[in-house]
C-alpha cells in the first residue's frame, strides 16, 4: 500500500474521519506540523513520529498569520509535488494539505497569544508571529486529535511557546522536541536557505560557529555581554549584514542570563540577515 501514501486531505472533515477510524482501531497518532519546503531537519521530525507513533500526519500550511505585512509569505517557497513525494518514500500516512480559506474561513476572529515567552527573541522583532503560531497550532492540535506533535529545537522560541499553551489550555497532546539537524559546516537545515546566494551560503555557517564559541565562552565564565559583543563583531566581520539579536537566555523563562550559571540551563540565540534572508539558530550552554 506504500505506494498509495500518503494520502492527502484538504479539509478539516475529511482529516477528522481518518482520524476517528485510527483511534476506533486504538492506533497512536502522531502529527507534524509544518509549512512545506520539506528538508532532512523536517524528515527527522518525521521518522522520530514514525518510529513512535502508529499514524503519522504530516500538515503543509503556509500560515499567513504568522507573517508579518513586510516579510516573505508571498516569495516563501511551495513544493507540494516534492514534499509529497519525500513523505511517500518514508511511508506517511496522511498529508493534511488545508486551503487558507480552510483554515481561516470568512469571519473568523479567533487569536491565542502567549504571554512572557513571546515577548523577545523573535517576537521582539515580529509582533504577530507568535500569536500566529499559537493560533494555527491550536487549530491543527484540535483538528488531528493527535497523541504526539514533534517540533525541532531549530526554533527554540516556538517549542517552548508551544509548550506553554499546552499546558495553559489543557490541551491533550504531548509535545516532543527534536534535536537540530545542520549540514556538514553547521548551518542549520532551514527552507529560508534556498533565498541565500552561493556567497550567502558561504557565509551562513557563521551565525552556528559564533554561536557555540559564544556558548564555550559563557560556560567558562565570560559575561554573557562580553561574549556577546565578541560575537556580534565576528558575524559582522563573517559577512552578516544585520543582526536582529544575540542573546544568552534562560532554557526554560528565556530571560536573558548575565552569567552563566551551571545549575541553570542556557542557550546561546540569534537572529541575524543576510540580504533580505533572516536566519536563526540556538545552542545550549553546557
Ligand atoms: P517550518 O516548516 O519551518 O515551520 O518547520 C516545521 C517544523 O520543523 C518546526 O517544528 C521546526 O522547528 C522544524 N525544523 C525546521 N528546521 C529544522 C531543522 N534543521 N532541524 C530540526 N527541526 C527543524
């Protein structure tokens, strides 16, 4: 039958019988939640779901909310045909492929904000985002009636947010981190890459590299600030042409650390732009 995989669904409906039928037949089911473009950091969220869950949906939603009026949600790239493909070959059950209209129908009025954790890093920058994501998440968690959901540590920021209202909303899901996959120099895998230049990409493997020497220098007793400034000089001089943030923050409140401390976990984050391209990462401090 794995050639009939996955089978994809459009609407909320159609997602929900499925679904009621696995759970009939006491099947775990596990969901992915995604935005397309699929590359190995997002096929290791979906063999993990594989391995343990015995459904696996994989979503492809290019979530308008979660972009703000000046960033790519128009240029972000679309590549159903080959993301489907990638899902045939590791044997996915179901592909939820929503219409905006499906997920946003006329009138809808409905937001979920998280409060504190969305306030820096990211959010500082992109007001809407996480509200977005909140808002879009809620609705695929309700919607698929999944044991399992697997987000990648790529974006720390979304995984503790996402953490955060699964508990304050009582929503029945467990949620599973998975670890960062990079390429070979350390750049994180990201659709964003496809944006950068052969020069851009050369690049790229900085913001990684800054990073983890920021981190080593934080745990061996540099104050986050001078690490900091060491690093923003070293992406400046790697050939960044912006950064939106580096910061040492708390793993768990991502408050900002001054010093590291080794009875409370930390991690190393940035935001940072070549040309147009934004791009991020976090390491943790150990
Ligand atoms: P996106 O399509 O960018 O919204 O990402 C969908 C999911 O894949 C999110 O949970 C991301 O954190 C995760 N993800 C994206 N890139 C990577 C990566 N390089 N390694 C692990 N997970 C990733």
């Amino acid at each position: 039958m794995s050639d009939s995989r996955p089978e994809v669904v459009r609407t909320v409906a159609a997602l929900r019988a499925r679904v009621a039928g696995w759970r009939q037949a006491g099947a775990s089911v596990g969901l992915v939640p995604t935005m397309g473009a699929l590359h190995d950091g997002h096929l290791a969220l979906v063999r993990r779901s594989l391995a343990e869950c015995d459904r696996t949906i994989v979503t492809i939603f290019v979530n308008p909310t979660q972009f703000g009026p000046d960033e790519d949600l128009d240029t972000y790239p679309r590549t159903e045909a080959e993301d489907l493909r990638k899902l045939a070959a590791l044997g996915v059950d179901l592909a939820f492929v929503p219409a905006v209209e499906e997920m946003y129908p006329e009138g809808f009025a409905t937001r979920v904000s998280v409060a504190g954790l969305t306030e820096g890093l990211c959010g500082a920058g992109r007001p809407v985002h996480f509200t977005g994501v909140a808002t879009v998440v809620t609705k695929l968690f309700n919607q698929a009636q999944a044991d399992r959901a697997y987000f990648g540590e790529k974006d720390y920021q979304q995984l503790l947010v996402v953490r955060r209202m699964v508990r304050d909303l009582d929503i029945p899901i467990e949620i599973v981190a998975v670890t960062t996959v990079r390429d070979a120099d350390g750049l994180a895998l990201s659709s964003r890459n496809a944006y950068l230049s052969p020069g851009q990409r050369a690049a790229a493997p900085a913001l990684n590299r800054v990073l983890r020497e920021v981190a080593r220098r934080v745990a061996a007793g540099e104050p986050s600030a001078a690490a900091i400034e060491w690093g923003r000089a070293e992406l400046l001089a790697a050939g960044f042409d912006r950064i939106d943030y580096l910061e040492v923050c708390d793993a768990f409140t991502l408050e900002p650390v001054e010093r590291f401390a080794p009875n409370r976990p930390a991690r190393a984050f940035a935001a940072a732009f070549l040309g147009e391209t934004r791009l991020i990462d976090n390491v943790p401090v150990e």
